[in-house]
C-alpha cells in the first residue's frame, strides 16, 4: 500500500509518498518527475515514516542539518541505488560533481571509469528529493545544473545550507530557462 502526504515548504508544495518499510517519493509541485513512480491507488493518510519526513522537514527548512534520518526505500536499479547511496554520503552544505560520483563508483567496482552522464541520469531520477540530496551535485566546471525540482530550486537549497556558491554558476541555457518560468510564474521563490 502507497501512502501521500503534502508538505509546504518555503519553495513550494512538496508531495510525500511512502509505503510500510520508508518515505518512497519526495517531489517539489511542477517539478519533472512530479511523482513518478507514485501507485495510482495511493491513499492520503499520516503514517510514521511521512511524519518522519514532515519532522525532516521542518527542521531543514528552519536552516539547520537534520539530526535524523526518516526511514527511506527509494526504489529503483541497482545502480540507481547505488548512486543514490553515494548522494546521501554528499555533506551538508557542500557540493560534488557527477564526475567524482562517477569516479567513486567506478572505484568501487574495479573498473577504469563510469560515464558522469549515467551517475547524471540516476542522480535525476532521485525520487526522494533533497532528503536524497542531488541537489548538491553539480556540473565539472560548477555549473548549477540537473536537479529535476529546478535551478532557482536548488539555488536556494544550497544557499539555505550556507554553501560556499562563489565558483557556482547558472549556464547561460538555464538562466534563459529561470527567467522564463518565473516571468510566467511558474516558480515562485
């Protein structure tokens, strides 16, 4: 059984999903998998690993680490689990590049090397969001992209971290983007 919650956060609604064992989706409204995975016969009720998550939440958003973990069971791949298991090593406010991901990954398996793209699509497709946080990965050069819940999302994510931004940067493809939406208000910051 599939269980949701809604949570609004600072940056917009947030949909919780969950089953028996952990928290299974965490999707920011509008955002590009918006609930991909989510059982179509899902059930709006408070359970302990979505009170759990709300908890995280909150704690989060007031600008501190979260001292606690909600249960999670992302699902997908094992690589995509494997990817995901490395976001959750990434610290609090700091970032690191799919790059370094791949590198990390290809060194745990023995082998020379692992397209940044793959460890790129896995890291995208994270669907317990920024408790998973991908949005602290970032392109070789600094550049601020890939995260699925929107850029000026994940500007502000990892400004309310206190990360160090100086050589982090909007490709200009993105800014265009940012622009655009907000001026439709699809992103209200």
């Amino acid at each position: 059984m599939m269980f949701t919650a809604h949570y609004q956060s600072p940056l917009g609604e947030i949909l919780l999903a969950a089953d028996e064992v952990g928290l299974t989706g965490l999707w920011f409204d509008r955002a590009k998998y918006y609930a991909a995975g989510l059982a179509p016969q899902s059930t709006e009720r408070e359970t302990p690993p979505l009170t759990e998550a709300k908890r995280w939440l909150d704690v989060y958003f007031s600008g501190k680490m979260p001292d606690f973990m909600p249960p999670l069971h992302p699902i997908g791949s094992d690589f995509r689990q494997e990817v995901w298991a490395l976001l959750l090593q990434i610290p609090y406010g700091q970032t690191t590049t799919y790059g370094t991901l791949a590198a990390r990954l290809a060194a745990k398996h023995g082998t020379a090397r692992l397209s940044a793209q793959a460890v790129g699509g896995a890291v995208g497709h994270n669907p317990i969001s920024l408790i998973i946080p991908c949005h602290r990965v970032v392109g070789a050069s600094g550049s601020l992209i890939g995260y699925a819940g929107g850029v000026e999302r994940k500007i502000q994510l990892l400004k309310l971290e206190g990360t160090d931004c100086i050589k982090l940067f909007v490709p200009k493809k993105c800014e265009l983007r940012v622009e655009q939406a907000q001026s439709k208000g699809e992103q209200k910051m």
